[in-house]
C-alpha cells in the first residue's frame, strides 16, 4: 500500500478540491496522513478516508526551539512544529509521497524529502496524484533508493546544533550586564560587522541588541549597532531600510551619523535598480529619502560643523555616482542658443521669485526705472492656483527622472508665455523655482540664476538643469568655490558662466554719527541661524572683559529658534544659559529686530562676523560702512580653502580666535582717536568697494553679455 503525507500550514484555500483528492487515494488504496498546523477539525475529508494530524503550538517546544520560533519566518516555523511531533515524523518515515499543500509547507517537505530520500516531494495535489501514477506503473523518480539518511543531514544536524548553541550564546551576551559596558557593546558590534555571519542571523542578533539598548535608553548605542550590521547585510532593501533607520536614529537623538553617505548609497542602489527596470515611481522614492539625509537641516544647519563643507566631493559622492543621480543631472540642453534683444525695443527683463526678495529690491528698482528695459516680476506665491506645484519635489525630480510627466507640462503651460516674453530671465536663489525653470527649454531666451549660501547645503542646485543656464551668479569667491565642488558638473562642458557679482545695497545711509560710549559697544546684526554662532562673540566678550569691563555686546535682530531640531535645541540651550550670565553682569543687550538697522548702529563702535559661514556676510558691511570697527572671523567652513573670508575682506580685519579678535578690538579702541580713524578707514573701504554706486555697473556688465 502506497502511503502519501500532506503537509499544510493552514486551512486549505479550497479544501473541497482536498477532500475529493484524498477520497479517490483513498479508493485507490493509498494511506493518506494530512499534517496541518492548524486545529485538525479545520481540515474537512471524508470520514475514514485519512488521518489528520494537528501540530502542537509553540508551547510546547523545547526550550531552543521556542527562542527560536519567536524569530523565525511562518515556514521555518512549520517545520519547527512538525519536526518535534513524534506521530508526524514515524508518518513521514514511511510515506512514499510528500505533499506540500501551500507555500509555507514547502520548507518542511524540503526538509522531510533530505532525511527520505526514497520519497518523491512534490508542492501539489495534481503532482502527488501524478507521482503515485508513476510509482504504481514502475517508473518512480527515484524508484532505487532505499529508506535512509541523506550523508548531508549529519552535517546539517552539526551546524544546526552549533547555530542553536551561538544563539543561546548571543541571547546571553544580548543581556543588561554586558550591555552597560562599553566594552560588550564595542563587542557585539565587531559581531555584526564580521564577515560570514548570514544576513538571517545578522539581522536577528542586530535586531535584538538594538531593541535591548532602546529599552536601556542608549539610542546612540542602538544606532551604531544597527549601522554595523547592515554594512554587512547583502539584501540591498534591507540594508538600506536599517542604514536609513539608524541614521535617522542618530539624527532624533540629536547627534550627525559619520555613515550619512552610506545610509544614501544604500538608498541610492534601490533607486538605480528601478530606474534600470523603468519604474520611475519607485526610483523617485528612494532619491527621495536620501534628501533627508544628505541635505538635513540639523546637519548643515544647526550645526556648527558640516561633512559637506568638510569634504563635499567625498560627502556628495554616492550622488553624483549613482545611475539616478546621473539621469536628473543629464543636460536637456536648448534648441537654440540664447540671443541678445533685438534692436529698437526695450530689453525685457523678467524676474523671476519665490518669496526672499530681500536682496533684489534695488536691482529690480534700478532696471524698472531705466528707459532701456521694460521690466515684469513673477512672483509664484501670487499664483494661488499654481503655487503648490513649487513644493512638489518628488514630482519634479520625477519628472527628470522620467523625462517627461503630467507635472512638467503643468509647470510649462505656466512659465512658457513668460519665459517666451522675456529677454532675460533673472532668477534669485537656486532654489525649487530655479529647477522648474530649467525643465522648460528657453529658446533664445537668457537664464541668469543667482545663488546666495543657503542653497549649496540643499538638494535644489543638482536639480537645476545647468545646460539651460547662461549665467550662475555668486555674491562671493568663496561660495563659488565651495558651490562648484558641491556641484562638479559645474565645471563641465555644458556649465553656465560663474560671475562673481555681490549684493546690491545702499551704504550711505549707514554713515551717521557715533556717541564716544559707541568705542566699548560690540555690534552683532544678525543672529536668527546657528550659522552666525553668536557664542562665539560671547568668547570674544569674555576676553576682552577680563582687560576692561566697559566692553559690552548689542545684538541687534530676531534670535535664534532653538525649536526645529535636537541639534539647534542643544545649541539654543547653550546660548540661553550664557546670555542670562552676561546679561546678569550687564555686558549684554538685546536690541530684537528693527527696521531701522543704520539708528541701531549709531551706538556700536565694532562689529563682528561671528559665524561659521557667509556668502558675503551684509550686516558685518554694513556695520563697516557705519565706521564701526570690522572683525571678521575666518569663517571655519571656508578656511581651509584658497579663497575664504580673507579674499572678501583686508587681511587686518581677519581674525581666527576669539583671542586675536580681543586683541584687535583692544588696538583699535585704545583711544578715541584710534578708535574713529580704524572706524573711518573701514567705512571708506566700504563705500568704495560695495556701495550700489560702485557694484550697480557690474549688473549692467552681467546683463549686456550674450
């Protein structure tokens, strides 16, 4: 008599179609043992037509077993079942057919067929129906085996044992004792990251320590563990779901993750992998979640050091060499090159705007009276029905993605009749509106964008379709630098012109006269971003009250908000702590934000440039351009670079410690006299190099080019 084993983990899905098949084995004179791992009444046969056996539930397994199973994927957990029940396992001895009944009992056929190599496994009814069929007319699959161990199961059973004993061993050192030492966490992270380890096993043992330190509230811990293991894990999904997890971790916790650039290159082989099969949704996923991690406010923003400033070729790298990243830089180019305006009309003049017009008001102004031009402003905030498709990143980066898209004709039909009216389009700030223009082809139609700081720490420049733009104007050398390391293809042969042309502003107004008590006033304008560091000048403070305490500090502008993240949090905690002391002491005064900026300088007599950052840094100019005395600090993330705040400015107004910025300020108010002809030196240079009388030609220059 043949014997047939059918193993199911659940209720069938058709168990009419079950019934009928065991009853016709029945008839045939085969037994038939249905193994379920559901309750045995669930499983509807013919009465006396087969034996249902109903696996144990967890409970019951040993020990090992047990930890196991709570891990384990639903087939392991089958066979888990299945191979601590003895009635199952004498059935499978004998059985000359094994049946797998669904997916999940594939594993354990699998296994049941290594130990029985005489028994034919098949997934199926219709196969097992096929393979008694041939066992009954002699022509069997493996018709000469005997009933006896695979040679292999020895093996097996061997790493089986030692796997079991290495996961009894790391449940162990997973526990509180060894996690409070530092020790046995630098331990298990050399585990997760060693080689040879599988990704199963990684991932659980990963998974467990993280979930261990979370609970023991050491989430730096937790994300440093979880960034060892998935360095290691081979499928690319997960590696980038845990690289992603942990850096996101890391930033919550208020920290800035050293493995940022690989958690993005992780996410980054997720989008080259759609983008190879043409799944353009899927691609724009993933670059779009490597956005918060390459371009994190907390990371560029609110804090004092940057890993872009800091090496952004190596930072940016995974970008600019991933299959995704290469597609949205591709240069769409123009039709046509662009062209001066034609003879006997005005130059029309379009600028284009998204909020911010702060900088641009007296070039617009100065254009808007010039007979020569006819000037129009765009400004896409006053579109209230068009406005939202500026904050539609994942569309537009789709869209590069894909080449073309419902969303590109949409911005088309918007900015075509403008960008057709126009001469030249003059966009300020490299920003989503500046990427939107680019998608439209210009024709003969010049493109100037104008870049200020802000957006070289953001995503939007390696949006913006470079080939379709004359002119990238900079306000500084040395953000120009720093922009075209960020943005290699900058340098390339399809690269717009980089001008360096700076901020338009009036700087007469600030010349008004100063009180004597100005000579001991420090002035900071502006200090609403962790970038201007105004901790910084409470180190400068500091130093020069040690010499003389009439030295006190005004601060003029909004403050900082200490609310977006952990990391401008920790750093507003610090700044409140230390403006409370200085203002108890009286060697500090909150001015808050004013519109008139030039009455507020009358009573400084120095000004500072505390941060650690600036494209061109206005408020410090316009302090000068007041005859107060200019300190500029070498702003750290520029330098180390040939050109850095000392190519802005006199080499005598640089400092780089707040040391040297105390002992400059001690030189240069030793005296009234001192004091006033330092001041008036400074305002004269001002004037003359950055005043708009002085920097409005260059816009003329920048206009009239071809």
């Amino acid at each position: 008599m043949s014997q047939v084993l059918i193993v199911t983990n659940w209720v069938p899905g058709r168990p009419g179609v079950l019934a009928e098949t065991v009853a016709q084995m029945h008839a045939d004179g085969v037994r038939v043992t249905v193994v379920a791992g559901c309750p045995a009444e669930r499983i509807s046969v013919p009465e006396g037509t087969a034996e249902v056996i109903a696996l144990p539930g967890p409970k019951s397994l040993p020990r090992a077993d047990r930890q196991e199973y709570t891990d384990a994927v639903k087939s392991r957990k089958l066979w888990l079942r299945f191979r601590n029940d003895e009635r199952a396992r004498r059935r499978a001895a004998t059985a000359d057919v094994l049946v797998a009944l669904d997916v999940n009992a594939v594993h354990t056929v699998w296994q049941l067929a290594r130990r029985h190599r005489a028994a034919d496994a098949v997934v199926g009814l219709a196969p097992a129906q096929a393979a008694l069929a041939k066992r009954a007319a002699g022509r069997s699959r493996r018709p000469v085996l005997h009933r006896a161990p695979n040679p292999g199961l020895a093996v097996d059973a061997v790493r089986e044992r030692v796997d079991r004993l290495a996961d009894r061993v790391a449940r162990k050192g997973a526990g509180r004792r060894v996690l409070r030492d530092p020790r046995g966490r630098r331990a298990w992270q050399m585990v997760l990251a060693a080689p040879g380890l599988g990704d199963d096993r990684r991932r659980v043992w990963g998974e467990r320590v993280t979930e261990r330190l979370l609970a023991m509230n050491l989430p730096a811990d937790a994300a440093v563990t979880r960034a060892a293991a998935a360095r290691r894990l081979h499928d690319p999904v997960i590696r980038a779901e845990w690289l992603t997890a942990a850096a996101n971790a890391e930033l919550e916790a208020g920290r800035v993750p050293g493995f940022l650039s690989q958690a993005a290159a992780a996410e980054l082989a997720r989008a080259d992998h759609a983008l190879a099969l043409d799944d353009y949704t899927e691609a724009t996923r993933s670059v779009a979640r490597i956005i918060p991690l390459l371009f994190n406010r907390a990371v560029h923003f609110d804090s004092l050091e940057s890993p872009s400033a800091a090496d952004p070729a190596r930072f940016l790298a995974p970008l600019h060499r991933s299959a995704a990243g290469r597609a949205i830089a591709r240069p769409r180019g123009r039709r046509i090159p662009a062209a001066p305006p034609p003879a006997g009309r005005p130059h029309r003049l379009l600028f284009l705007t998204r909020a911010n017009e702060y900088f641009l008001s007296d070039i617009r102004q100065k254009y808007a009276d010039d007979p020569d031009f006819e000037v129009r402003n765009l400004d896409l905030l006053a579109d209230e029905e068009r406005e939202p498709l500026t904050r539609r990143t994942g569309k537009l980066i789709h869209h590069l993605l894909a080449g073309e898209s419902e969303y590109g004709d949409a911005v088309r039909q918007w900015f075509q009749p403008h960008v057709d009216w126009a001469d030249t389009v003059f966009v300020d700030w490299c920003l989503g509106h500046a990427a939107m223009l680019t998608t439209v082809d210009p024709g003969t139609t010049r493109v100037i964008v104008r870049l200020h700081s802000y957006e070289a720490f953001t995503v939007f420049p390696h949006l913006v379709d470079f080939s379709r733009v004359d002119d990238l104007v900079f306000v500084s050398e040395p953000l120009r630098d720093f922009t075209l390391d960020v943005v290699p293809r900058l340098r390339g042969r399809d690269a717009p012109r980089t001008p360096v042309v700076t901020n338009a502003v009036r700087l007469d107004r600030y010349r008004r006269p100063k009180t004597a008590d100005a000579r001991f006033t420090l002035g900071l304008v502006g200090l609403n971003a962790i970038a201007k560091d105004p901790r910084w000048a409470f180190q400068v403070l500091r130093e020069l009250r040690k010499r003389d305490d009439r030295y006190r500090l005004v601060l003029i502008g909004k403050e900082i908000d200490g609310t977006p993240t952990p990391q401008a949090a920790a750093y507003h905690a610090g700044y409140v702590q230390e403006l409370a002391e200085l203002e108890a002491q009286g060697a500090v005064r909150r001015a808050g934000q004013t519109d008139d900026v030039p009455g507020a300088l009358t009573d400084v007599g120095v000004i500072l440039s505390s941060s650690v950052r600036e494209s061109f840094h206005l408020g410090l100019i316009e302090g000068a351009a007041s005859a107060a005395v200019p300190v500029v600090r070498n702003w750290p993330f520029f330098a180390g670079r040939d050109h850095n705040a000392r190519s802005i400015f006199p080499a005598d107004w640089i400092v780089d410690t707040p040391a040297q910025a105390a002992e400059r300020i001690l030189a240069s108010t030793t005296d009234e006299q001192t004091w006033r002809k330092t001041g008036e030196a400074a305002a004269a240079h001002a004037v003359a190099t950055w005043d708009w009388s002085v920097t409005q030609t260059a816009y003329d220059r920048l206009l009239q080019q071809p």
